[in-house]
C-alpha cells in the first residue's frame, strides 16, 4: 500500500472523524514528510525508514 495512498485515507479518516485523533495527526505528518522525502510511490514501510534516519 502506497504512502501516497495511505496519507489520502488518513485525510478521509480526519475530515470525517468526529472527535481529535492526536496520533492521527501525527501519523499525518509523518505521511506528509515521508511524501516530501520522495517516497510516496514506496510502501508504507518508507514511513519507519524514515524514521529510522
């Protein structure tokens, strides 16, 4: 499943989500710098990756 893919759902998940979900605001911006990094082709694993750095 695509970074590119997961962060859209992620957005869906926060536009429809009726209450404050911190860690998915946090997971969003990991999404977001992971896209910026230029792996939004890559498998969402790319996250940790990222993370890891």
């Amino acid at each position: 499943f695509s970074v590119k893919n997961l962060h859209k759902d992620m957005r869906l998940a926060k536009k429809t989500a009726k209450r404050e979900l911190p860690q998915l605001e946090r997971t969003l911006q990991t999404l977001a710098a992971t896209e910026a990094a230029g792996h939004s082709k890559e498998d969402f694993i790319s996250m940790i990756r990222l993370l890891e750095d």
